[in-house]
C-alpha cells in the first residue's frame, strides 16, 4: 500500500515538480513514488503476459516473440508507462544531462519494491543493466548504474545492490543503438553486437545468485534477455528478474 499523501504538511509539488517540492532534498522513496503514482499511469503487473507483463495482449499467447523462444528472464516488472511527464523528464536525465532525476528514479525504485516486498524478497543481488563508458570520456555517465548506487545510499530496508567496482555484469565495447529499430533489426543487434559486449567480470558474484536487472525502459526485452543469458550463461547466476522504470507504449 502507497502512503497517503493528503497527511503531509506540506503537499508534494506533484511528480515533475521535483524541483521545487518541498521534500527534493529531505523526501523518501515512501513519499517520492505515492506522488510519482499520482502522475504516471501504473503499469498492470498483475494482467496480460506472465513473462513480459503485456497488458494489451490479454489471454492466450503473448505475441511478442520473445516469450515464445528461448527467454532467459523469468519476467519482467515494470513501473508505470513511458508516456507525458515520465517520458519528458527521463529524457531530460538521459539526454541533456539532468542528474537530478537520478535521485528521484532511485526513490520511485526503492518504493516500487518496498511495495511489491515479497515479489523480489528472494533475490541475492540488484544491478543495473550495464551501459558502456569509453575511456577518458569528458562525463562518464551510466544511467542506470546511477540510479542503482543512489538507491542504495538512500536505502534502509538493506536491499542487496550491486555496489561494488567493476559491476557484477559489464559493457565492454559500443553497441549499435536499438532506438527506432524493427524487432528484427533488434534481434540481430541483440544477438550479435550486444552479446559480445556482455561480461562477468568475477563468477564468484553471481553464481547461484537470485538476480534482478534494472534498466530504465522496456521495449521488447531483448537487452534484458541478453543481460540475463550472459548472467546465467556465463555467471552461473540461478535466475534473472526485471524490473524496468517504463514501458514502451506500442505503437
């Protein structure tokens, strides 16, 4: 259950107002996701696939066709959808350098699952899907990766995140980017480029590891599958979930 927000004197500035709220600096993963959950529309975990969560699919087959093929993750879970102010302030943190949206993305996670407990009580570890940092780049940024170490700074329910250095999974090389890309466009970039640049820098991390991979959007789960075949394949981790900050909508 989400806390009631209509207790608090003063009111939150409303998801997207983080700026000038009241609680940006002194605010909880409690307070930060109920008012995230007044703006953004969840997403129903609960209905659709089992795998991949698709909503829209209803019952029968999903029809996304990586839940009817060799899929390394057991599901994925996925907080709101990837649409109005959610959309434009993930934007804002992923392309023109907005870092502050990287603490309230670490409070909405860390409230996401103080929420959904039980779901995600049996997991041994929590990283971020891994991006790749050329060496000697001007602003090393890994988005993800952010939200994760902030997360863990500004926890108090002791969840297992990936802190250490390097990363339990890393990113070795450019990939070409899958943005605006067909299914099957993302399949063979998915297979080729992205899993040749995957690695497990130390087994003893991950072997036998209950295993959750956070990245900021899902689309069609490719880069989720191949992080998670790379953490089994090659890590011996025993299981891979997902959780994902937004959904594409389909379109």
């Amino acid at each position: 259950m989400t806390l009631d927000l209509s207790k608090l004197n003063p009111l939150p500035a409303g998801f997207g107002q983080c700026g000038k709220c009241a609680y940006r600096e002194a605010g909880t993963p409690a307070i930060c996701y109920a008012c995230f959950r007044q703006k953004c529309r969840p997403y129903p975990n609960d209905y659709g696939c089992d795998d991949c969560g698709a909503p829209e699919l209803g019952f029968g087959a999903c029809g996304n066709p990586i839940c009817n093929r060799e899929r390394w993750y057991d599901r994925n879970y996925t907080i709101s959808y990837r649409e109005g102010v959610l959309e434009d302030r993930m934007n804002l943190y992923k392309f023109r350098g907005a870092s502050g949206w990287g603490l309230i993305f670490a409070r909405v996670l860390l409230g996401f699952v103080n929420v959904h407990i039980f779901d995600f009580l049996n997991h041994d570890l929590i990283v971020a899907v891994p991006a790749y940092v050329s060496p000697g780049a001007d602003a090393p940024t890994d988005n993800a990766q952010f939200v994760i170490a902030t997360a863990a700074k500004i926890d108090n329910e002791n969840w297992p995140f990936d802190t250490a250095s390097p990363p339990a999974i890393v990113k070795t090389t450019h990939t070409e980017s899958m943005k605006q890309k067909t299914w099957v466009q993302r399949e063979a970039i998915a297979v080729g480029e992205l899993r040749g640049a995957l690695s497990v820098p130390n087994r003893a991390r991950t072997r036998s590891k209950r295993i959750i991979v956070f990245d900021d959007l899902y689309t069609t789960g490719h880069t989720l599958n191949e992080v998670a075949r790379c953490l089994i394949h090659d890590g011996g981790a025993k299981g891979v979930t997902g959780i994902s900050l937004a959904r594409q909508i389909r379109r």
